[in-house]
C-alpha cells in the first residue's frame, strides 16, 4: 500500500480551500452581527451589570454603531443599538452611549484596519488580571493568541477620558487581544466575528490557565508551533463559522436579536 505524505503546508492550503467551499455563512449587517456579538458573549457569562462594552465601525466613515447605556449585554437588538460619531454624539437611536467607549475611539483613529472592539470585565480574565499575570499560551486552544495578546499592567483608571485612550491604544499595540490590569479584557479585530470569537477565547484561556496554576506549574509549547497553530485558528473562514456557531445558539433563544 502507498501512503502518500505531503508537506503539512499543502493541507493548510487544503483546508483552506475546502472551508472557502463549503462554509457557508450569512450576510448579516453590522448591525446584526454587533447585536449577536453582544448576547454571545452575554450568554458566556461576559456580562457584569454595565460594565464593558462592544462597538464596531459603522458604513459612513468616523461613525460607529455601539451600545445604548444602561442596557445589558442581554438585552442588545439591532434595533436599539446607536450610532454615534467620533465625539460619542449620537446620530441615530434614543439615549447615550457608554462613556467609556471614548477609548474605543482612540483604538480605531490609531488602527485604521480595526474594525470592531469587545471589552469586558469577564471573571476569568478579571481574576487573572488582579495577580498581575499576563495571559499564558500553552494549549492549542489558546494558540489564537500566541504573539497576539499584549498586557497592560498598571490600570490608568476609569476610561472616560482621552489619557486613559491614548495609553489602552499604545499599549496594544499590534496584537488583537490585550489584558488589562485590574480591569478586564480587550479585543480589537478586523471583523465583529473575529473579535467577539477572540473574546470568547480569552475568557477560556484566563480559565485554562487559572485551573492549571493551581494545579501545578504550567509547560511553555514551541514557539513555531504555536504560531502555526495561530494562523490555523485565525482562518476568517473558520472564524465565520465559529461565530455563526454561537450565533446560531443564541438565535434559537431569541430570533428577534437581529430583527
């Protein structure tokens, strides 16, 4: 019997093209896919009152759609997020935005690429930003964030400022997630999808690694691999579908979500 062995790279390229052809996902508006964000992440346990906040770019440029004040995680539709322009005014919607989200704006002005950004104070990334420990990438399924999580680790206060923006958006820098001592979890992505999954991740990974700290000392993987397994994850294709997954779980619940 021949076995046919091929480089590993010819399987990446493989799977990538078979996902392209048979992941199918839905055309849903930014302001569906924000909505859905919201009560993904609420149904993972994201919510804590109403801290935290989603935002993504809106279709006309310096616009934003983002979360009305005072509602939960929840409770979000497309129907009752706001638009807001680059000075948190609203342009369309009843009531006021978040005013923390000020520092979402100093994020998009200095990352033109970034389209959306998740921040919340979820328990697990919560408790591991008190002992002052940056995230650990040690498990394939924290790979996504292998070289792509970067760490605050003094907390400059309640971001309703513009120097509490200025230091959250230099210190992510280039990478898509950060955690932010004392404060919670951020991700900054080039897709609502990618950055509501990474969020979901980073809530995982703070898990993960809390329950393998106390239970010993936790093992480095190899770099190389680890940022193969980084670029595997990150397939946008993969990525849709992921989040069409939780989408989908949350659609069943409440179908009025993005009506």
């Amino acid at each position: 019997m021949n076995v046919i062995v091929r480089d590993k790279q010819a399987y990446h390229q493989q799977t990538t093209e078979r996902m392209n052809r048979h992941f199918v996902v839905p055309e849903w508006s930014a302001r569906q896919k924000l909505a859905l964000a919201c009560r993904i992440l609420a149904a993972d346990g994201h919510d804590s009152g109403l801290a935290g906040q989603l935002s993504a770019r809106a279709e006309r440029p310096g616009t934003y759609y983002m979360l009305r004040f005072g509602l939960g995680l929840e409770e979000i539709t497309a129907e009752n997020l706001l638009l807001c322009d680059d000075d948190l005014n609203v342009l369309e919607g009843d009531g006021m935005p978040n005013p923390s989200n000020r520092f979402h704006l100093w994020i998009y002005r200095a990352k033109p690429h970034v389209r959306a950004i998740t921040h919340t104070h979820a328990p697990y990334v919560s408790a591991l930003s008190m002992i002052g420990v940056p995230l650990s990438v040690s498990h394939m399924d924290t790979s996504l964030f292998h070289d792509d999580c970067a760490w605050l680790s003094e907390w400059p206060g309640t971001p309703i400022g513009d120097e509490e923006g200025r230091i959250i958006s230099e210190a992510i820098g280039d990478k898509r997630a950060i955690l932010l001592a004392h404060h919670g979890q951020l991700t900054a992505c080039g897709s609502i999808e990618e950055a509501a999954v990474m969020a979901v991740f980073i809530e995982r990974a703070a898990r993960l690694q809390l329950l393998a700290m106390s239970a010993g000392s936790i093992k480095p993987i190899d770099p190389a691999l680890a940022s193969e397994a980084h670029g595997y994850r990150l397939k946008p294709r993969a990525i849709g579908m992921t989040f069409y997954y939780y989408a989908r779980r949350v659609l069943r619940q409440d179908p009025a979500v993005i009506k």
